[in-house]
C-alpha cells in the first residue's frame, strides 16, 4: 500500500495542471505515492485535459469551489493514504523531492507536517515568499521565514540547508500526517484562503505535536499565481484571518494585550496605504478590521475548544520581539540577523 497521496487542488487552472503536473508525474516516486489532483469544481477544461493528457493522475471531483481550506478538508475522505501532500498547482517539483521528508517523518513519529525548501520559480537562486526554508510568527502575528522577511527575500547560498522544527510549514507543499489533520480539524474553512495553513500548524504545535522543514528536499514555486501580491482581496483576506488565527489561538493572558498593539499596527498599515495613494488596500484592511470583530463571536467555541486541548501554549518556535519593529525600524531583512 502506498504511503503518500500527492493531491494538487485545482480551479480553473488547465494551463497551470499542464505546465507544472509533468514534473510532479516525473519526479514522484510511484512506489510510494499516488498523484491526485482534486478539482474544485472548475468551469474551464481541467478535467479534460487531466483524462487526456494525465490518464495516470488520480481525479477527484468536488461538487463546486470550496475554497483552499475546505477543498482540502474535503479531499480527506477521498484518500486513505499515512501522509497527505498539499501542493499548489504553481509547484515544479524536483527529483527525489518525496524520500528525505517521507524518511524524516517515518522515524519521527512526533512530527505532525513538513514542508520542503521551496524557491522562486522565478528565480531558483531565491526564495520564494510562500515558505522559503519554513515559516515562523513573531509576538503579534506577522509571519516570516528563514530565508524571507516580509517582501525581503535572500538568494539560496545553502544557509538555511539544516533541517529545522518550525512554527508553520508553507501551504504550497505540506507535507501532514492525514490521522493528526483529522484529529485538530483541519484547515478553517471560515478563512476561505490565506492563513489557513499557520493556523493550523499552531494547533498542532499547541497538541504538542513538532514540524519540520527537510531542505534536503527542493521544488520551486512560482507564487501569487492566484492573487498577486498587493491585490485588495488578497490584502483583505489576510489582514482579517490573522486577526482570527490570533484571537483563536493566543492564551487568555497574552490576548488582550497583542490586540491592543495589533490595533495600532494595523492602523499604521492603513495610514501607509493612503500616504501612498492606495486607497484599495487601505479600504480592504478597514474591511478585514471590522469583518473580524463582526466574525469574532462566531469563533468564541473554537477559541474555548482549542485552549481546552493546548498541551503547549507557548511554542518555543513563536518568537517574542516585534518584526515590524526589527525589520521596518531597525533594518534587519534577513532570518540570519533577526535571530542572532
């Protein structure tokens, strides 16, 4: 029986399926994994082309657009495999790209998800921003990664090669044992997309669980594939999951104290926007502030539910310090610096 399933979530991404799934035909490893692409009820011809042209590749088919969360909590049920791989259609994988995490993971029976070192499509001397060589959040929510520090990214010179437990592992290819998805509820469907991933990887580390990034193993993403960067949506959808994966996860004694800082930063960020004359985004993050405090009773059972099963309530991979006062104030745009 195989111990992987391969499932790449497509909507309306034929030409996506047709650049990036031959690499992932090629470089898996057929005796360990099956590759699934799930469609999530797309309009276009994806679901031709894969009988066509991938005849091999298993389809599964969603009843309509679930979004990224749910589409994926939805595709469970389909797959009875160990392991399950969440991979971004946007994702060249390389070869050998499944063993060392498979391996990592096999002999380590502690660690719940992985993720790769994922580099720019791009550019596959750089990082790519969904990921880098895995993720971490500082004191009031902001994510960062070694090897990306908001918009810096830094060339790949084997820095950051050393496997490394991790606070989020990128949701462009995650590797998560299916049994411990199912046991903390998978990802949130309420996010729709966008943050989806850390906060899941936040109730596995609060069950104790460990994650990894096993840099050893390589693909590459191009990223922004469906949102690009700076889109109002995308800006929205971010500002107003962070502020629910916080209020979700965060114990009661440091709650009230990083929102009352978070309402400040986040007013600086609409202050930023309309100094540069994007009142886009500035509107969008006004939304994402008002939607979670409208949105926030709705997860008042989730936040009880979740702080009654924490086993850990400070992760040690949470970093205590500020990035935006790190990175912004005092200049420090790499993993490397941030750390020492």
């Amino acid at each position: 029986m195989k111990k992987v399933s391969v499932v790449i979530l497509n909507w309306n991404g034929a030409e996506m399926l047709r650049t990036f799934l031959p690499s992932v035909v090629k470089y898996t490893n057929t005796a360990l994994a099956e590759v699934c692409v799930a469609d999530n009820g797309s309009t276009d011809n994806s679901t031709d082309l894969l009988v066509s042209e991938f005849p091999d590749v298993r389809l599964i088919y969603l009843k309509e657009n679930y979004g990224f969360a749910e589409g994926y909590n939805k595709v469970m049920d389909y797959v009875n495999t160990e392991y399950v791989v969440l991979l971004n259609s946007d994702v060249e994988v390389t070869e050998g790209w499944i063993e060392p995490v498979l391996s990592y993971m096999e002999s380590h029976k502690d660690v719940a998800a992985c993720q790769p070192k994922i580099l720019s499509y791009k550019d596959k001397s750089q990082f790519e921003y969904a990921g880098a060589s895995g993720g971490f959040i500082d004191r009031y929510g902001y994510p960062f990664c070694r090897g990306r520090v908001f918009d810096s990214l830094e060339y790949d010179n084997a820095q950051y090669d050393t496997p490394m437990e991790i606070f989020w592992a990128s949701g462009a290819a995650m590797f998560v044992r299916r049994s411990v998805y199912n046991e903390v509820g998978g990802l949130d469907s309420k996010f729709f997309a966008h943050m989806e991933e850390i906060d899941l990887c936040w109730r596995l580390l609060s069950r104790g669980y460990r994650l990894m990034c096993i840099p050893e193993s390589k693909v590459y993403h191009v990223g922004g594939a469906t949102l690009k960067k700076e889109n109002p949506r995308k800006t929205y959808l971010n500002f107003r999951n962070n502020l629910l994966m916080l209020y979700k996860n965060l114990p009661d004694d440091e709650l009230r104290r990083v929102m009352l800082v978070r309402s400040l930063l986040d007013f600086i960020a609409v202050i930023f926007y309309v100094l540069k004359l994007d009142f886009s985004n500035a509107a969008a993050v006004i939304k994402a502030i008002r939607d979670y405090k409208t949105m926030r009773k709705d997860f008042s059972s989730l936040r009880k539910f979740n702080l009654n099963h924490t086993k850990v309530f400070k992760p040690k991979q949470k970093c205590n310090f500020s990035l935006i006062l790190q990175s912004k104030v005092l200049g420090k745009t790499t993993y490397s610096q941030l750390v020492r």
